[in-house]
C-alpha cells in the first residue's frame, strides 16, 4: 500500500513539474510581441548637427499594453554587445538625457493590440566634446519604473541600440586588430568549414569593416579555390569594443547540413580533400584612404568515413576476385590430375 502511494506521488510531481514549465515558457513565449521599426539608430554626426529619427513601436500581443519608454546606459564588451554597468541602476535615465543631448517623444502610451506608435528622437550634443563613439538604449517596456524593481526585470521589453559617431575636437583614429581567425575544427569530414573571426576596435569610433576570405591550396594563394565575402551585413566593430563573425565555406560536391549528406552532382569538380589554407583580408575607410589588414590559418577537408567505406569495398573486391581465382586454380589442378588418371 505504501509503495502504491509513494508510485501515485512521484507520477503526481512529474505532472506538476510538466505544467509548471509548460505554464513558464507559455509566460516566456507571451513576453514576445512588441516590435521597434527600424531596430536600431546608428550615425555619424559633426558640431552642431542633430540627429531627428521616428522609431515605429508595435503591439503584436494579445492584449492592449500600455508602454513606457526610458533610456538606459549602456558598456560595450569585448565582442560588442551591449550591457549595463555594474554601478549604474538601470531604472535611471541616461547620462545622453540627464545632460539634455537625448530627448524623445511619447515617453509613455496606450497601445491597443495590432496598434503602431510612433516615438520622435532627437540627439542634439554640445560642441566640446572629443571625437569618439557614443552608445544607449532606448527601452520599451510594459512597466511602469514606479513599479518594484522585480516586477520591471520580469516585464516584456523591447531595446533599440544607438550608436553616434561624434566629430568634435580631435581627429578620428580608425584602427582594427584582428584577435584571432580560425575555423571551428581542424579537421572536417565534408563542407560546409566554418571561419571564425574576432575583431577589436583600437580607435576612437566605430567602423563597418568589409573584405574577403580567400581558400587556396597553397600558401602562396594563387590558385585559390573559393573566394567568401567577409560582412556582408555591414555590422558595426564598436568603439571600445570588438565584435565576432561567422563565414561559411560551403561551395562542393559533398556537404553536410543536418546530419544529411548533400552531393551536388553539378559541382562534381569540386571535391574537396586534403590541405587548405585560408586567409582573411579586410579593409576599412580612413582619413587617408584605405587601411588593410590581414591573416592566415588552414584546416583539412577529408571524408574519411566515405574513404574508409570505399577502401572496405575495394578490399572486398580484390578479396572476391583473388578468391576467385584461388579457386579456378585449385578446380583445373583437380581436373588435370583427374585426365592423369
């Protein structure tokens, strides 16, 4: 009886803890809904120029919202994110709209479901400022700040980095390092090979860097196999900060997506095998012209597997057919020894 009870408790937990995640990621899933057009601002001012730019907000959620917006100061790590302070409370304004170079309109506002809102920004900065990078956030969020800090962390939320490049006293420095460039494995049974890049900013204001990854057999890289353009979308190596890309190599007769083999019987002069080497060339624009950087790394490409099944048949072939043989021998010995007699 006991041991029946003790069954019909632990199948009673396992159904509560069922719904209670259930219950949690419904409540995860309902955060989502509010949408900001365009995502994010990003410019390039002098002295005396203002920035004006409308941010579209909206309610795609199942229930009318009332919204509040707030700026928030914000650090920029190592590989370009964005992140708050440790000694800033986060339910403060901005330094940008304490110091009156950030204001915005409609602060706050009731938003019907299926609703827009339009929100005007302005960025007005003083003229003394040194020339660097600036970064905040705007946050549209459900809660209102004289609500307790919990309820605030725990309400839905949508952010719009910004990101100026401010001109005033002194001269831009636009300078790049390239930290590391690799691929994820050394080894790769089929394409796709994936490069790894880490840049860091080690001048005063952000940069959109562009450039090329080019695949050679040889170090020398002229007979290069494939060529892959490096930041297509054009995203930002931020002041102070750094950023990581991802590139794909993906152009053969073998590729592997989702554990599922592709052969491309088109680019059947594409098998790749062996040695390669890669190398990473990036430009950026300067106040002289154009900077270039570079770096090299290799990987191999062998489908092993693949090899190894052919080697197994070859073998069995030459097994069968020596086997074969064996025996058409050992059968006309006995047939000869059989006229002999």
């Amino acid at each position: 009886m006991k041991e029946k009870s003790l069954y019909l408790f632990i199948i009673s937990l396992c159904f509560c803890s069922i719904f209670v995640i259930g219950a949690v990621l419904a409540q995860e899933d309902d955060t989502a809904g509010l949408i900001a057009s365009p995502p994010y601002i990003s410019d390039t001012i002098g002295e005396g120029v203002k920035i004006e730019e409308d941010i579209r907000i909206s309610n795609f959620r199942d229930t009318d919202e009332d919204i509040y917006i707030r700026s928030r100061q914000v650090a920029i790590d190592s590989e370009g994110n964005y992140y708050i302070p440790e000694d800033y409370d986060e339910l403060d304004p901005s330094e940008f709209e304490e110091n009156g170079w950030l204001t915005f309109e409609p602060k706050e506002f009731h938003l019907k479901k299926g609703a827009n809102q339009m929100v005007h920004i302005e960025i007005d900065m003083p003229e003394d400022l040194p020339t660097q990078g600036f970064y905040l956030e705007l946050a549209a969020t459900t809660s209102d700040l004289s609500e307790d800090e919990v309820s605030v962390a725990l309400a839905p939320e949508i952010v719009i980095p910004i990101a100026v490049n401010y001109i005033g006293e002194g001269e831009q420095i636009k300078e790049l390092e390239i930290v590391s460039f690799k691929t994820s494995k050394t080894l790769y049974e089929y394409l796709p090979v994936e490069f790894l890049t880490h840049l860091s900013n080690k001048g005063n204001v952000h940069m959109i860097p562009v450039g090329q990854i080019f695949v050679s057999k040889n170090k020398e890289f002229n007979d290069n196999v494939a060529s892959i353009s490096f930041n297509d979308g054009k995203h930002r190596v931020l002041y102070n900060g750094g950023r990581k890309f991802t590139n794909e190599w993906e152009e053969g007769f073998l590729v592997k997506r989702d554990n599922k083999l592709e052969i491309n019987w088109k680019e059947m002069g594409l098998f790749r095998f062996g040695k390669y080497y890669a190398q990473l060339n990036i430009a950026w624009e300067d106040n002289q012209g154009m900077k270039y950087i570079s770096k090299e790394t290799s990987f191999w490409v062998i489908p092993w597997k693949l090899l190894l099944i052919l080697l197994l048949i070859i073998l069995g072939l030459v097994l069968i057919i020596k086997g074969r043989k064996i025996y058409e021998k050992r059968k006309n010995r006995g047939i000869n020894k059989y006229i002999e007699k």
